[in-house]
C-alpha cells in the first residue's frame, strides 16, 4: 500500500467541492480517491479552522508567518473602527430611549 501526498490547495479544492456538491462518494469516484480520505481532510479542516499550515522552508515559512501578522493586524483595526460605531450607535439609541420626549 503506497501512501500518495497531495497538496494543501488540492484537499481544499476537493473539500470546496464536496460542500458545493454535497455528495462525497461522488466526488471521490470523479478524482479517484477513498471516500474516507476525504472526510479525513474535512475532518482535519474543521479541527485547524481557516489556519494553512506553515511551509516548511524556513524563509518562506518567515514570509508567509509576516504576510499573515500583516492580514491579521489591518482585520484587528478593521474590527475595532466597526466595533466603536456600533458602540456610538447604542449610545445614541440608549440615549434617545431615555429622554422623556425625543421630538
């Protein structure tokens, strides 16, 4: 029995493509895979999240560590700007639930 490595981006792509399908047993006859290899790739999808594994190559594994901290950190300022307005939005409407008569 030979064990075969496939790619990150091939799993994903057979993963995306069961979802849309919704049939595993099909789309593993159409690539000519077990059906439980694949549920083991969504299985191990699910368990990581949206986290790629790292590349093993130490530069690239620096690069890819630097491109993520920059993705994160811009989503974090993102998430902060949406969260203040939404925080001025409920005191605006708390406020306006206070007042006696808010004509």
């Amino acid at each position: 029995m030979t064990q075969k490595q496939y790619s990150e981006e091939f799993k994903e792509q057979i993963i995306k493509e069961c979802e849309e399908v919704g049939n595993v047993a099909m789309v593993a006859r159409r690539h000519n895979l077990s059906p439980k290899t694949i549920y083991g790739w969504t299985y191990a999808a699910k368990k990581r999240g949206s986290i790629k594994p790292l590349p093993k190559n130490q530069n690239k594994r620096l690069s890819e560590a630097e491109k993520r901290l920059e993705t994160i950190s811009q989503e974090n300022v993102q998430l902060k700007k949406l969260l203040g307005e939404k925080e001025l939005e409920l005191a605006i409407l708390r406020d306006l639930r206070d007042t006696v008569n808010p004509r």
